[in-house]
C-alpha cells in the first residue's frame, strides 16, 4: 500500500443534469404575486411580494383577516437575521476555529434563538394561531418542508425574511462561481465518483491512513485512495458509505427529509377553475397549498409548492413557441395526470416534464440546546453537523472555513511533535 498522501480535499458528489439547469435560471419577476393557503377550493390569502409592494387596499384586506398579526410578522427577522450575518467576520473572532457548533453559536450570540421554538417566538410576539396556519406553515413547509412548530426560532425568523424578498433573484451563476472555487483552491475534483467506503488501516510501521474505496458510475473496477485526513461535506449515510473506525466521539447525525421536485412546461398557464377562481382569470404565480387534514383535492396531497419559473421559447417545425415553465416541490412523485388537471384545459397539455428525487433536501432545524460535534477524531471531521444548527449558504461556508482551519492545526502539531 502507498504511503500516505499529503492532506487533499476529496469530492465525490455528483451534479445532477437538473442542478446544472436550475443554476443557470434567472428569475425575471421582480414583483410575484402569491397565493397562500390553498385549501383545495380557495385561497384564503393572496399578497405581493416584496410587502412594500402591497397597495393599500391589499394591506387593508390583510389586517382585517389577520389584524396586527401582518406587521409583527414582517418584523420578526429584523434583529435575529442580524446576528446571523456576522458570520461573515467570524473568523477574526478570538475563539476561531471553533471547536464545537455551541461555542460557534454563543459567538453568534444565537444561543436563545436556537433554544426556542418558532411557535413559541410567535406567542411571545402576539402573532394569532390563524396567521401561524394559514400563511406561515405553508411558506416554512415550502423553503424547509417543516411547520412552524417544528423549527426554531432562527430558522423561522430566516423563512420570513426570504418570504419577504419573494422567489426572484437575477443572476444564475451558481454553477460558475463554484467552478471558479473549485479552480482557485487547487483541488483536485473527481466527477461522477461514488465513495463506497473509508477505512482507517495501518500502511506503515506506526502509521495509519484512510483508504478511500471508490468507483466511477460508468465503471464496475473499484479504486483506492490514501488520505491523511477525512473532512466529510456531505449529509452522512451509512446505508450509502461504511465507515469501520471508531471514532474518539460518537457520529451524530443530522436528521433529513426528502423532497421530489417537478419541472414541467405547458403553453397555458395554471387552471383558473382548479384553484377556485372565474374562468379565465390570473392565478398567481405561486400557490402554497395548506397542510390539513381537510384537503379536499388529492391531486394536491403532499404538494408544497406550484410555481411558475419563467417563460421560454422552443422552435417547433421552424416555429418559435413560447412555453411557461412551472415548478413543484412536494413529499411524493407528482404524475402526468395529476400535472394535467393542474393546468389549463384549452391549452396543449403538458410538452415537457423532469423529475427528481432529493432525499437529504432539508435538515431538521428543531428547537435544542446540544449538537452534533464537529471533529470526531484527529483525522476525521464532519462540516455536515452545521446543518443541525442553519440550512444556508452562509452556514455551509463558514462550517467549510472552520473545518479547514481545524484540520490545519492539527496537521501543525502532527508536524511540531516530530
């Protein structure tokens, strides 16, 4: 066997064909109308977005339905979304790198919104059980498909804020910025490579390394690899990777759940009669059905959001046909025939559908006061334990950032001590 291999950073994920696509969509609606709360015979709340947007008859409407509940809401993230942005300095933090996500978070000084529960914030905030319902649930299923009841007051607080800013954004470059990551860190990127498993082996008198047992997806012929140090920066799954170390600290796993999400194209746009308004009429671009036992359409059971992307043009026969392209997340697989009966009957029909499974697509971001550790041995660490704490970009980086500066040091004393 090869002698150990100087530190390196391992990727073995591969890209799905649909987040490349989804990458490179720019949303063009600077405004979106949205329409929560479907019931499955009307939507008991229709607003704009941003909320600045809102004439003042729409605000009229909202206060009368919900009453004080409206503008408590919009303030809810304003100081707790704050502290979370300091993590873009948190590397000069004298404690940096943290050594577990609790001191990381008392840094934040997060501590209590992390402990509380979002149910609890709203209490605290006289936000009304109606409004928690009716137009929360159903935006905090959609960006984190989990109720209000189930996340803490960070997480809520986060789903806010992004609710306020509404689904669009310009740009698309996801895929270009991490390219040009990836190329500036000097990494070596495997695509299309399946980790099978890590096993922690004496290679040497007196010195052990990590065997990385590999395989292409277009190939049977296994591969082996030597590596000092493991960071794991993927959701952890034993049934997918063995493991045969024990480590110095128990695994401790973030817990998941799944999502399927749909594209499909249609040359009409979503049926005014199915979502309960005049024939004819506009639906709004995005509808958030209601999570309730009461649901009387099962076309829509476990669907959590219908949402149009953006038009795009297709040449057909040498004729140039315009398309809207309309997304669904939800907790199954959505067939043809229900996609049928959510779109227009005079148009075309569905010309174009792309499914995926995603089945570590949310964290569970629960209310709790422990988390999972970081550092499970001085030559294995997990960056995933972050997303016990936040699902975002933000977190995800830093947790990289962290890692990185961790598994540095102890290489340095590895080294001094020889």
């Amino acid at each position: 066997m090869q002698k150990a291999l100087a530190p390196a950073l391992f990727f073995a994920k591969r890209m799905l064909p649909w987040e490349c696509e989804i990458s490179r969509i720019i949303f063009l609606n600077l405004l979106a109308n949205l329409g929560i709360s479907f019931d499955g015979k009307r939507v008991s709340f229709e607003t704009t977005c941003p909320s600045s947007a809102l004439s003042w008859g729409s605000w009229l409407g909202q206060i009368y339905q919900f009453g004080a509940s409206i503008w408590r809401a919009l303030k809810l993230p304003v100081g707790t979304t704050g502290k979370l942005h300091r993590l873009a300095d948190l590397d000069s933090h004298p404690k940096f790198p943290f050594t577990t996500l609790e001191t990381m978070i008392i840094a934040l000084r997060l501590s209590s919104e992390t402990e509380m529960s979002g149910e609890e914030r709203n209490r605290q905030n006289g936000i009304s059980e109606k409004y928690q319902n009716e137009v929360m649930t159903p935006e905090t299923y959609r960006r984190l498909s989990q109720s209000v009841a189930e996340i803490n007051d960070l997480s809520l607080s986060m789903a806010l804020q992004d609710v306020d800013q509404g689904p669009s954004h310009s740009g698309g470059s996801t895929r270009e910025i991490l390219d040009d990551m990836m190329r500036r860190s000097g990494a070596h990127l495997r695509r299309d490579t399946r980790v099978l498993g890590l096993h922690y082996e004496l290679i040497s008198e007196g010195e052990k390394a990590w065997i990385v047992k590999s395989r292409k997806e277009d190939s049977e012929e296994l591969e082996f690899s030597t590596f000092q140090k493991i960071i794991l920066a993927t959701p952890w799954d034993p049934t997918l990777v063995e493991i045969d170390e024990e480590f110095d600290f128990p695994l401790q796993e973030a817990e998941y759940r799944s999502r399927h999400l749909t594209l499909f194209t249609t040359r009409g746009g979503l049926s005014s009669s199915f979502f309960g308004y005049p024939n004819g009429a506009k639906v709004p671009e995005q509808m958030l059905p209601r999570i309730t036992p009461n649901l009387s359409l099962e076309q829509l059971s476990g669907i959590h959001e219908i949402a149009f992307v953006r038009e795009i043009t297709r040449v057909i026969d040498n004729q140039a046909i315009t398309e809207s392209l309309f997304r669904i997340l939800s907790t199954r697989e959505v067939d043809n025939e229900v996609l049928r009966s959510l779109i227009d009957g005079d148009q075309d029909g569905v010309t174009w559908v792309h499914r995926a499974f995603i089945p570590h697509a949310y964290p569970l971001l629960y209310a709790r006061t422990g988390f999972p550790l970081m550092r499970l041995s001085a030559s294995f660490w997990h960056t995933g334990a972050v997303e016990t704490f936040t699902s975002s970009i933000d977190g995800a980086m830093f947790a990289g950032a962290n890692v990185a500066a961790l598994a540095i040091g102890q290489l340095e004393t590895e080294r001094s001590k020889r």
